[in-house]
C-alpha cells in the first residue's frame, strides 16, 4: 500500500513515531496518488534537497493506521487530501489540507525550518 513517491514512507503509528521521536524536523503527507496530492508529493521530493535538516515523509491515507495523521486536533475539520502535517520536536507547528504549490510548501518550510 506504499505510495509511488521518493519520499519516505511511513506505514504503520511505530514507523510515525520513530519519524517524529528521531527527526527534529518533518513534514509528513497523508494522501493518495490523486490529482490533489500529486503536487504536494513533487514539491516535497524537490525541496527535500534545500532542506536536508527537514525529514520528508509520505503516509497512505488510506492505511488504517493513517489515524495517526487523520485524527490529530490540527486535522479536525479538514475535508480535502492530501493533510500535510508539519512537526518540530514532535510537535504539530502547522497542517494544511488539499492542493498546494511547491511556493506554498516551501513558505511554510522557511518559516518554521
């Protein structure tokens, strides 16, 4: 059920938590290989370049263990894919829902990066 990404994937809460426990900084993608997730994957897989001090993660959202993205209090509400979570020392600083440009991941990257 992984994703056909470049980026890491994550597929199970342990593998989430070892990402958040083991990496200062990530942004992890709940999605599919849909229309509204595939540019948010692409401008992570290019951005991952510039900021190597960034995990960049993948999650299937439709694995049943995706609930660790699904039901964080940051993600209530939201109604479009991909929800794209951004964590600082295992923190949510910020989450996004739907389309965004690689502009808008990466103004989000540098602001809190």
């Amino acid at each position: 059920m992984e994703l056909q990404t470049r980026l890491r994937h994550i597929n199970s809460e342990s593998e989430f938590k070892q990402v958040i426990e083991e990496n200062t900084n990530a942004i992890i993608c709940c999605g599919r290989m849909g229309p509204m997730c595939l540019p948010v994957y692409a401008a992570m897989e290019i951005l991952k370049e510039r900021f190597q001090e960034v995990t960049f993660c993948d999650m299937p959202f439709d694995h049943p263990e995706a609930h660790v993205i699904r039901n964080l209090p940051e993600c209530r509400g939201f109604m479009g894919l991909p929800y794209t979570v951004y964590l600082k020392n295992g923190e949510v600083i910020k989450a996004t829902t739907s389309i965004q440009t690689q502009d808008q991941v990466e103004a989000i990257l540098n602001q809190f990066y």
